[in-house]
C-alpha cells in the first residue's frame, strides 16, 4: 500500500512515501444505461465492459503484487480487468472524474474520499460487501460518510515507538524500561540524549503528535469528523507534552537535527527513538539495513493507549459502466487470502480483524502495530480538513515557542467552518 513518510498528504501502510490495496462475475445483458443514480449502491449498472484499476503504488513489488492478484480474479471471474500505477493518483483520479472517464476501481485516501463523496463522483457500495462484518469498525468510520458507508478499506498503518536497541543497552536500559507512560517516554529519552543524540525525534506534524492528543483523550475532530474538537483541554494537555519535550532537549523535530522524516533521523542515528508507521520497516531494511531496533506500542497517556491510523479504500466510480463487476473485484481483493498475499509481497497490514494473526505470523516482529488497531483513532476526513491539517503543521513547526491556545483555537474556527 503507498503511504506516508515525509509529508502528510499521502496516506496507506508500507513503506510509502510521507516524503507519504471476486470471483465469478455472473452478470451478464445490461449495460451501462441502467445503473443506479449516481452515488447510490441499488442497482448496480453490469456489462461486459473491461474494469480500470488504477493505483498509487510504494513500488515494483506492490504494482506486481496487485497485478498478479487482479489478473487471477479475472482469469477466474471471466472478466478483463487493467491495472495502471499512477505517477500522480490525486491528479489522475480528478482528472478522470472530470473527463467523465474515471477508472473504474481506485484507491483512494481517508484524507480525500469525503471530497469526492459530497461531490457525487463514488459509488457507495460498502453495505453491499459480503465481508462488511469483517473490516475494523474504526476504518469503516473512516470512509463513512452522510451516513453511508462508501467504500471497502484497503489496508491500514498505525503509529509505534521504534527503539535503537544498541543505544538502549548502552544507556543501561533493559525491557523493563520500555515507556508504558509519558513520564517514563520522557525518562527514557533523557537517558538516552547525549552528544549528536536526541532521545526522541519525530516529525512535527499533526499526523505524529496527533497520536499524543489521543492518548490525552482528544483529537482535532469527533471520530466521525463532523465536529471540530481542536480546542479541547485534552489537546492543550497533549502539545504542552510536546512543548515541553522540545524546551528540555530531549524532544526534537526532524527539521532540527536535519532529516526529512523520523526514519531518516533514526536510521542515521540521530535519534535513540522515534515515532513512525510501519511502512519505517522497508526503510530501514533497504536504506539502513545495520541498525538493530525494535518496535513497541506507544506510551499511554492520560486518557489512556492511542495511535493514529492511516488509510486507504478500494474506491468504485459512480459512473462506471460495470459496477456490479467492480463490487466483486474489490470483495476479492480484500478478502483474507488476498490481503496476507499483499501482506507478504509489500508489507501492508489488512485491514479486516480475520487477518490480523496471520499478518503477526508473518511480521511477528512488528505485532505493536497491528496491536494498536483496538485503540487507534483516524484523521480528520471532513471535506476540506486536509488544507486545514496542513496549516496547522506549518504552526506546529514553531510548538517550542509557540501559543498552543492559539494554534488550537485557529484550527477549532477553521475545523468548524467546514461544518456550516
């Protein structure tokens, strides 16, 4: 799945770039001239028409991978179905809908898909998926919207604690040191600063620090991003955390010690610990494959565990001419078999609780983070939250001096905006 690494745009689960996926068809006569209304997931229009499927992928093995995986459903399906990896999916996907020729299925990001929703351009099939039940109530969340549950979860990340080991052991730190709480997060880290070394370095943005307003028992919206909540003493409480880590120097944004993302800084050993998904672990097995560390689940804090999740969704045109066959791709695509073979090609985690211990077996080593999917908390996905995330990323650049009532109090005023 493509992902998040060094900006905040981008959302999914392996090592994409923050820098940023059923069986027969049995339908058969009518065409497209007898779909449903646009947006409306009644009667699905069907046909012979070939499906498009267009991707934003993390790289060669995730295009192979659902390559391989689209080709077998309709080799057994009997219906023709193309892949293409965009090399600009937000562009290619606009420009589809507005040449009224948008691809047929897609991926599309928890950051967008409300956008796309209010405008009509998506097909809201998700009550019709046979495997509904089975998807993480907190990603169905995610892409419901007006009440209808819109599209089928590709996959998803959460945030972790990734531990240098070798600066751990040399700090005279053992497992029974591992953070549980903010006051040992904050403990450990001052240990572990010293010289070129900052105990904890993450990124400055809302989509790392916001996983510390969860676990303050806040967040920049409700879970269902209909109402703004930015202002909450929970989220003061937590940026105070922050603010606080930052003056004490124990604490430092990746832009201070001269990395792009915190897999940079922890790879060249610049930080002790940081604070990222787990698309950091194709990173570092391909940029820093000599750096031993290991992944916790993140510090509790005082309303208790958090993180945040990222994710993508299988999305289905409006207006494509064979709906029908599109609903049946995507039920196969995230079925659990073909999500443990995502899994074991790219990395993703699935986002159905069915697969949760077979992607364990395969990455035990990075069970903290599919553990963290009970707790986990999505992005703002209100129509237009994304322009607004992105401002107050620019204020969080400066949290070590900056108003925190201030920061919060403007995105609570353009947050509620939306709403109205």
């Amino acid at each position: 799945m493509s992902h998040l690494r060094r900006t905040a745009a981008a959302v999914a689960a392996t090592a994409g770039v923050l820098a940023l996926a059923a069986c027969g068809s049995g339908f058969s006569g009518s065409s497209s001239d007898s779909g449903a209304a646009s947006g409306s997931a009644g009667a699905l229009t069907s046909g012979k028409d070939a499906l498009t499927v267009l991707i934003g992928s993390s790289g060669d093995a995730e295009t192979a991978a659902v390559k391989q995986q689209v080709a077998d459903w309709s080799s057994s399906s009997g219906t023709k179905a193309t892949v293409q990896a965009a090399s600009d999916l937000n562009q290619q996907l606009s420009q589809g809908f507005a040449s009224g020729k948008p691809a047929d299925v897609f991926y599309l990001g928890a950051d967008t898909f409300a956008n796309y929703a209010k405008q009509g351009s998506l097909l809201a099939y998700g009550d019709q998926l046979k495997n509904k039940g089975d998807f993480y109530p907190s990603l169905v969340t995610n892409f419901t919207y007006d009440g209808k549950f819109y599209c089928a979860p590709k996959d998803f990340s959460t945030l972790a604690l990734e531990i240098n080991t070798k600066m751990w052991d040399a700090a005279g730190l053992t497992d029974s040191d591992v953070p549980t709480t903010w006051d040992q997060l904050k403990a450990v880290a001052q240990k572990l600063t010293k010289g070129k070394v900052t105990g904890l370095v993450t990124s400055n943005e809302y989509q790392r620090l916001g996983a510390f307003m969860v676990e303050a028992g806040g967040n920049l919206m409700n879970d269902t991003s209909t109402k703004a909540t930015a202002d909450s003493a929970a989220n003061k409480q937590a940026l105070t955390y922050v603010q606080d880590g930052l003056k004490s120097g124990w604490w430092k944004f990746t832009s201070d010690v001269g990395a792009g993302w915190g897999g940079e800084a922890f790879g060249k050993g610049l930080a002790a610990m940081t604070v990222e998904g787990n698309w950091i672990t194709g990173a570092m097995k391909s940029d820093y494959p000599s750096v031993d560390y290991k992944v916790v689940q993140l510090p509790a804090g005082p309303a208790g565990k958090g993180t945040l999740q990222f994710t993508n969704c299988w999305g289905i045109a409006a207006d494509s001419p064979n709906q029908a066959g599109a609903l049946k791709l995507v039920e196969q695509l995230t079925s659990k078999d073909d999500q443990l073979a995502f899994a074991k090609a790219f990395g993703p985690m699935p986002s159905i609780e069915s697969a949760a211990d077979g992607w364990k077996q395969i990455y035990p080593d990075y069970s903290a983070f599919i553990d963290g999917a009970s707790y986990a908390r999505g992005v703002p996905t209100a129509a237009g939250a994304t322009d607004v995330v992105t401002d107050v990323n620019s204020k969080l650049a400066s949290l070590k001096t900056a108003d925190i009532a201030s920061i919060l109090g403007t995105a609570q005023q353009n947050l509620s905006a939306l709403q109205q």
